[in-house]
C-alpha cells in the first residue's frame, strides 16, 4: 500500500515543484538526496546502536558527498545517485540492522528516489535536446 500513496504523493510533490519552479533552481534535487540520505540517520538516533548510526552517518556521508560533487559538476550524477538511492531503500534491511526504521519506509522513499532521480534525468535529456 505503501508504494500506492507514495506513488500518487510523490507526484504531487513533484507536480508543485515543477509548477512553482522549485525544479528549475540547481540546488533543489542535490537537496532532496541529502534530505533522503539523512532519514536513515534519523532513524538510527532515535533507535539504534552506536555501530548502527556510525554506519547510517558514513552512508549518508556518501550521498551528501555525490549530492554535492553533483550540484558542482553535473546534475546527471545526483540523478543516478537518486536512483541509486532507490535501490539502496530496497537492500538496506540486507545490510544495516537499524530497528528504527518504519516497515514501510525504505519502500515510500524509494518510490520518491526513483520518481525523483528519473524526473531530473528526463528533464536533462531534454535540456540537452532542445540545445541541439
């Protein structure tokens, strides 16, 4: 169910942006990966052990790093890092025991990664036809 609500909620969010313009200002996609990085942080503050929020904090790290590099060089790299956000909602519980995290959260923000990511991709592409 949760894909379902996440589904129509994350393209209301993205409608809004693209109507008001939120989408046209570089920094707005780097900034919905930090704040999509940062959520699994959170969540090991609120219920996990030291070792897990190390390990949350060094791969949020991660994605604030390619966030950033991205806004500076090349938006194309915070749109694959987006999506490969994406998939990381989907391993997470493979890899990090973080009992603070909603049994329907890494499947509602990997709905937002993936729209998200492949939305400043498409946008991209079309930016980069229309210059041709």
């Amino acid at each position: 169910m949760e894909y379902l609500i996440d589904l129509f909620l994350s393209l209301a969010v993205a409608g809004f942006a693209i109507i008001i313009g939120l989408d046209r200002e570089r920094a707005f996609y780097p900034t919905v990966l930090i704040v999509a990085a940062s959520y699994y942080v959170l969540f090991a503050v609120m219920a996990a052990s030291g070792r897990t929020l190390v390990t949350e904090i060094a791969i949020a790290s991660g994605f604030l790093l390619l966030a950033t590099i991205g806004y500076k060089r090349s938006l194309w790299l915070v749109a694959i890092a987006l999506v490969g956000h994406g998939v990381f909602d989907v391993v997470h519980r493979l890899l990090i025991e973080n009992p603070g995290v909603p049994h329907w959260w890494p499947g509602f923000c990997m709905v937002i990664d993936v729209i998200f990511g492949n939305l400043l991709g498409w946008r991209l592409w079309r930016r980069r036809l229309a210059i041709r």
